[in-house]
C-alpha cells in the first residue's frame, strides 16, 4: 500500500529535529512492503494546502498524522480536506493528545478515521494488514467509529524489546536539512552554524511523577532502553552516511540507569566515533565520574529540567529534588567544561511575581549557558490537568491557546499578559537573547 506520514503542520519558530516516530513507523513499514513517504511539515513550514498538493502528487491508500495538542486543529483540518477531495482516503491520527482524547475527536470529527493510541509501529502495521478486510476489530491500540458508535479495542502492550525495531528510515528524509542552527538554544554553544544534526531516541518512559508530564502516562511509567550496540549502530549510520556533526540524545533521564550510559560512552570511544552530543538529564541523576566519562566520549551540552528556584513550586510539580540538587549539578558539570542548559517552569498555580522574579534571579546566579523560561501547559492527561480541572482553575480548555508562551491558568495575581512580559524579562536578565545574538554574529569567524 502507499502511506504518506506527516505532522500536523506548525508555522512556530520551534526547536526542530527529523521526526523520530514518523521514521521509526515507516522503517517498519517498508520492511513489510509498503510504500511509504514522509512529509516533514514542520521543517519545511508547509501549510495545509502544501500537504494536500504532496497528497495529489503521491497518490496515498493512507495519511497517518502525528499531532500533539496544540496543532490538533491543524491535524483536524488536513483529514477534512483530504475526505473531501479523496473520500476514499483512510485517515489515521496518533500522538500524545489523540491518545488521551480519543473519544472527543472521533465524536467530534467524522472525517478521521482511526486514532492510533500510544506507540504506533506496530499499531499502524496491523491497521494496513487488515485494511482490505475492514476487520478492525481485534486490533490492539486503536479507536475507531462502526455503525455510529465509538469503538475502542483493547489497549496494546508497549514494545519491550526496542531493538526489534528496525533504525528509522532516514533515507525518507532530506538529512542535509537539518541543521545545528535551527536549534535555538545551541546557536554558538556546539558546533558551528549549518553542522548537520539529528535527534536519536534512546530510551522510551520515565519513571517519574512530575504531574505536568505526559510521559508516564504514555508509557506507564515503565523505561525501556535500547542496547548500546544499537545506538551504536545508528549513531555510525548518521556519521558516516549522513554527515551527522551533533547528536541529541532523546531521553529524560539519560543518566539514571549509569551502567548503561558508561557503555555507551565507552563503546563510543572504542569506536572512535567523531560527532558531538547533547542530552537532557535529572539534576540529582549525574555525578563526578560520570560526567567526565560523558565529556571524554562527546558531550557538549547537558540539559536540565530544573523548574524553578523556589521549593514550594518543586514540590508541587513533584520533581523529588531540592533546590541545592540544581546548584550541585550545575557545579559539577561546569568542574568538566561541559555547558549547561535548564528550563524553569513559570505560570505555576499559587505563583506570585516575587516567586518569578526570585526563580529568574536563581536561573541568573546559576550563570546556565542557556536557560528556558517557558508558561507551565496543563496538558490534558495529565495530573496537572486533572488538578486545574477538578479546582476549576483554567481560564479555557481551548487547545488552540495552549502553548508554552501563553497561559491559561488562573493565576490569583498575574495576568496573562504579565507574564508574558515576565517570560520575555527572564530571558533578558539571564543574558540568554543577547548571548545567542553576539554568538551568531561570531559564528562565521569561528575556525
């Protein structure tokens, strides 16, 4: 069968990386016959009409959508579009915010077909092998509409074993797109300008609770980590057959399980693989031993969800961590010359200014070669959700307003729009704007 792969398209200035999950399903995909495409909207900034014209040229039996929750609308829009001028199309959503809202968008939107819950590669496989016998029924993960009713199977196991999966279908992609400098918080800091990027997805599932992530929720809380023989493997694939100059490892914790991460470092040395990394980690995850064995195999940049400067907001977030843990880090990773990157949630429900301003000056005493300052966004799922729900604190549960530079949380003395002006100080004040514009402006004098 043809299946064309997309995103829900987004015309924000986001953080961009090939689409993992989109060539994962594909590899799986080829490997059982099908012909298949990706359309990596984001990338390229298509809007819808640019997706149908792909749609027109390629001819598809199938158009799988990846979205999350604020580019659902879009998501919606594409499959409408699509049933109108190819009614015969079959229309498949997955992401995180279909996972969870599966029964609003089928009863809500009569032009998608299935929705794909959870993890996808094997989901999706099965759809296409029954597609010819419309036998839906006894597929695992999947909701659907028959005879006017919203069915919704059996939920499936998650993948155990993730080396069965076979490495994503980069050759799908136009790798030679992906630059290190649409990375925004590495302009300057790795590489330089235009090196040749990717992301790789080395472990699936946190084990833990921070109530505003949908991570647990989609993977039960349960981690699974890919051998480092197999990340091996696709790290040698994206150096040598794609010219891969920086890597960022897709893991929360990338350091809770040590053992695992020192034979990866290891082997990366043994094969004297030549490429920077990045990679996001807990700040009470890392100690001295292991982050001089990180910057001796590559790493640049470790990137810490550090939340906020102020106990009270940790805690509620149910990080487990106290606020010297971020200190400590920070400390340590600097000893080993290797930068350091955080994020500090604000628009945190009880939240006052003097508690921003408190957080940013933190941030600021950190000295961080970078630092985030994105509104906290109630995703629906979650804990968080289910809090400002159940207390009535969310000014809307419009998805179209949530996005990490606008906040629909009632908050008792701050307005929506200060807190964007607090959002757009805190950067200032932690030098992160005018950093990454002198970095710019020397980045082609680099050697």
């Amino acid at each position: 069968m043809k299946v064309l792969l997309t995103q829900s398209p987004s015309l924000e200035n986001r953080t961009i990386g090939p689409p993992n999950g989109l060539c994962y399903m594909a590899s799986i995909l080829e490997k059982k016959g099908h012909q298949v495409r990706i359309i990596d909207s984001i990338l390229k900034k298509y809007h819808i009409e640019n997706i149908l014209n792909e749609i027109e040229l390629f001819k598809p039996e199938v158009v799988g959508i990846s979205t999350v929750t604020q580019f659902l609308d879009g998501a919606i829009k594409i499959c409408d579009l699509i049933k109108y001028k190819y009614p015969k199309i079959l229309t498949i959503l997955g992401g995180c915010h279909p996972s969870f809202l599966y029964n609003e968008i089928l009863l809500n939107n009569i032009n998608v077909d299935i929705i794909v819950r959870g993890e996808g590669e094997i989901t999706l496989e099965k759809i296409l092998h029954n597609y010819s016998t419309s036998n839906l029924f006894n597929i695992k993960g999947i909701s659907f509409r028959y005879n006017g009713r919203i069915i919704n199977n059996e939920q499936r196991e998650l993948i155990n074993d993730l080396d069965e999966i076979p490495l994503p279908a980069y050759h799908l992609l136009d790798m030679n797109n992906y630059k290190i400098s649409d990375r925004f918080f590495d302009i300057g800091l790795i590489g330089n300008q235009g090196d040749n990027y990717c992301t790789i997805i080395t472990a699936r599932g946190c084990p833990y609770n921070c109530i505003f992530c949908m991570d647990r929720i989609i993977n039960n809380g349960i981690r699974r980590e890919r051998s480092p023989e197999n990340i091996i493997r696709e790290i040698k694939l994206l150096v040598n057959n794609y010219n891969i100059k920086i890597i960022d490892f897709i893991d929360p914790v990338f350091t809770i399980n040590k053992n695992w991460t020192k034979e990866i470092c290891n082997l990366i040395l043994k094969e004297n693989i030549n490429f920077s990394w990045i990679c996001t980690t807990r700040v009470d995850l890392i100690d001295e031993e292991i982050i001089k064995l990180m910057k001796e195999a590559g790493c640049k940049i470790i990137f810490f969800g550090m939340e906020s400067g102020i106990q009270m907001n940790l805690d509620f977030l149910n990080k487990n961590f106290k606020t010297h843990d971020i200190i400590d880090a920070v400390n340590i990773v600097k000893k080993f010359g290797v930068k350091v990157a955080g994020s500090f949630i604000i628009g945190i429900p009880g939240e006052t200014k003097k508690m921003i301003f408190k957080t940013i000056l933190f941030a600021k005493r950190l000295n961080l070669d970078n630092a985030r300052f994105p509104i906290l966004i109630p995703f629906p799922g979650t804990d968080l959700y289910k809090f400002l729900d159940k207390n009535n604190l969310m000014n809307s549960n419009d998805i179209k307003k949530m996005n990490y530079s606008n906040s629909i949380i009632k908050l008792s003395n701050i307005s929506s729009i200060e807190l964007k002006i607090l959002q757009f100080f805190a950067g200032i004040i932690t030098d992160f704007k005018l950093k990454s514009l002198f970095n710019i402006l020397k980045s082609p004098y680099k050697k």
